[in-house]
C-alpha cells in the first residue's frame, strides 16, 4: 500500500481526495490536514509515501513544502492554478491536478505514483482486514424513516454523546440516536476498538499513538487506562 497524504487549506478538497483515496486499492490514508508544517513533519518522520499537496496556502506554499520536504516522498500537485505547472515538474512531482479533479484524472495521477513508487508489502496486523470485507451499517437520520448507509471503511473514530453518537468521515460528522456500549459490541473487532469511555477507534485510521493519546487525522483521542493494554497488544 503506497500511505498517502493530503494537504490543503480548503475542508472540501481534504474529503474529495480522502474519498478518491479509500476507492483506490493500492493507497491508503495516513490522513488530512490543512496545516502544512504539520504534513512536513510526518513526511520527515518517514510516515507518508506520496502526499497530494495544494500550492496557494498560508504560511508556507507547496512550492516552498516541496523544497523542505526534498526526496523524502512523491508529491501530487493540487491547485485551482494552471500557471503553476511548470514550476511543479521542475521540482520532479509525479502529476498536476487541476481542481476540480475527476476520479478519473485522479486514477491516472494515482496510476503513476504507482509505477514511481511500488508499494511495499503490507504488514502482518490484527488491526486491518481488506476495506472490502468490513461491511456496513445503517444508521438513522433525522427524519422518522430516513436511514443513512455507512462503509464500515470509511469510518475514522466514533464519539459517545450521552443517547446519540458521532460518527466521524472523511469530511463528515454524522450524529445519530445511538449508544456508544451497543456499538461497541456490534462493530467488527478488530478493526474497531474502544479506547475510552467516549471514544471508538479505527485502528486502521491511527496515523501515531504516543503514550495515552491516539492521533487519527488532526483529532488527538485520549486512551484510558481500561483499554491501553488492549491497544497495545493490537499495535505491537
């Protein structure tokens, strides 16, 4: 699996590309955020094989991103601004997005990260069975008889809110009349673990665990000390 990440300042490019991401076997998400500096860390730290970086954000542009981040990973230029093309192949990405970008384009840019970058050999792990074999849940909505189909997949983390839970997207929160107990006992473990007393994890969504806190995207989720063993056992 080539482990990819996506930075850009705008929330609805983080979920268009997080989407297109979970529909690609060959990819997986280590996460979004808007904030580069924290992306370049990651890319530092070794965690992220190919990173889909926006070029006009603050701080620090995706031109100045792509030189820091020097041949630690392939770079997928995003951008709403033809101009900068050239400027990115000079810096040896391995393609140029135009928003809005199709799933088509998408595949093909993916297509050849693919050729530039095999993926390695997927580590042995309790925490991840194949995205296909997870299954789905129905959940209720916020009319009587609305209901809302949910890709076991595509869930990050759940959070407990007394009678209701949110269930957390890719770009999306879904609050739903539902206990935090029951769900942990009907979701698939793993890749679903309970960590808290308000959270439900997936394990498979995890970008770091450090001591008691997990970090899944941006959120940090705190661990207590009922589940930390478990958690553990799962990760080592």
């Amino acid at each position: 699996m080539i482990r990819c990440l996506v930075v850009d300042d705008e929330a609805p490019a983080l979920a268009i590309l997080a989407d297109y991401i979970s529909q690609v076997p060959f990819l997986t998400l280590v996460g979004t955020t808007t904030k580069p500096i924290e992306a370049l860390t990651l890319v530092q730290q070794g965690a992220v094989d190919l990173v889909f970086l926006d070029i006009q954000m603050p701080r620090l542009t995706g031109l100045q991103f792509l030189k820091l981040a020097g041949n630690k990973c392939r770079v997928i230029l995003t951008t709403a601004y033809p101009e900068y093309a050239l400027e990115g192949y000079e810096n040896d990405v391995v393609d140029y997005l135009l928003k809005p970008v199709s799933f088509e384009r998408f595949f093909k840019a993916a297509q050849k990260a693919l050729a530039l970058l095999p993926a390695p050999p997927a580590p042995l792990s309790l925490a991840a069975p194949p995205p296909a074999a997870l299954g789905h849940m129905f959940v209720k909505g916020e009319s009587k008889n609305k209901f809302l189909r949910v890709e076991y997949a595509d869930i990050l983390y759940i959070e407990g809110l007394s009678n209701y839970v949110a269930i957390h997207l890719p770009g999306l929160r879904l609050v739903t009349y539902h206990t935090l107990k029951d769900l942990a006992e009907t979701l698939p473990q793993p890749p679903f673990l309970r960590v808290h007393k308000s959270y439900i994890v997936s394990l498979s969504k995890i970008r770091m665990v450090d001591g008691n806190t997990i970090y899944i995207g941006e959120k940090e989720i705190p661990v207590s000390e009922t589940y930390r063993e478990q958690l553990y056992q799962l990760i080592r």
